[in-house]
C-alpha cells in the first residue's frame, strides 16, 4: 500500500475512533436527560397534587366562611349547590 492510502486508512480510523466516542458520549447524555425528565415530571406531579388540595382547603375555607357569616347566606347556599353538583359527578363517574 502506498503512503496516500495509508494516510487515508489511518485518517478514516481516527475519524472513526471520534464518531464513536462522540456517539458513547450522546447516549450518555441522552440517559442522563431522560432521567432528569422522569423526576422533574414527577415532581411536576407532586406539585399539581398539592396545588389540587390547596385549592380544595381554600374552597372549603370559603365555604366554611360563607356558612359562619349571616350576610353572605346566599353566596353559601351557592357554594353548597356546587360541591352537592361535584359529588354528584364523581358518583356518576364511578357507576360507569
């Protein structure tokens, strides 16, 4: 073989070795990412679920403010109405 061509294997195996390595380092980062997906979408998860029952407290404490107080008597039948109308959905949701 003559110097051109070794040249050119030796280049095309160099070139290689990088591709490779290259390629070993992006399914590492690409673990790496999926990984830090997983948590940050179970943390999104845990985020939602205590904003669901912040929410859930501040309606109960609403209505509990509503039902103490004798001037908003109205606005408390009101909130009563719409929490019967949820429990109504949530029993016709687990008879289907």
């Amino acid at each position: 073989m003559d110097n051109d061509g070794k040249n050119t294997v030796h280049e095309l195996k160099s070139k290689f070795e990088q591709l490779m390595e290259l390629h070993e380092a992006s399914k590492s980062e690409n673990v790496r990412l999926n990984n830090e997906n997983k948590q940050l979408k179970k943390e999104l998860k845990q985020k939602e679920e205590e904003l669901a029952g912040c929410r859930e407290k501040m309606s109960n404490m609403e209505l509990a403010k509503g039902i103490a107080s004798a001037e908003s008597n109205h606005d408390a039948k009101i909130k009563i109405n719409r929490i019967v109308r949820e429990i109504d959905k949530c029993i016709a949701l687990l008879n289907k």
